[in-house]
C-alpha cells in the first residue's frame, strides 16, 4: 500500500485548525513554522523544511484576511 500515513494528514488537519485559530489568537500569527507545528514535528509526523516558512506567512497573511474581512 503506498500514499501518506496517517501522521501526514493529522499534522495537516491541526495545520489547518490552528490557522483558523488565528484570528481569535493573535499571538499564534507571531510563531515561526517550525513552533506553530512543534506539535506534529515532535509526534514525528512531519519533518521541517525551511522553504515552506514563506508559505507559513502567506497562508497567516491569508487567512487573517479573510476571518477580518479585508
């Protein structure tokens, strides 16, 4: 069987869950990738990877956006 383990997709749905959690919590907009994922990097799941922190800012960027209605 191949495709990504369930780690992958765990790690996803918590990415997911605190980006919208943002708006609420402004201080999360304040963490670099490597703390706003400390969790699933720490379970083993995901793996850093520096590139992806631009990708970080632009989807905190977007989403404050969108939950402010800007």
């Amino acid at each position: 069987m191949s495709g990504y383990g369930e780690g992958l997709i765990r790690a996803t749905q918590r990415y997911t869950r605190d980006l919208l959690r943002v708006a609420d919590e402004p201080a999360l907009s304040t963490l670099d990738l490597r703390a706003f994922v400390a969790d699933s990097l720490n379970a083993g799941w995901i793996t850093y990877f520096e590139p992806y922190e631009r990708v970080h800012r632009s989807n905190l960027h977007e989403v404050a956006g969108v939950r402010s209605g800007s």
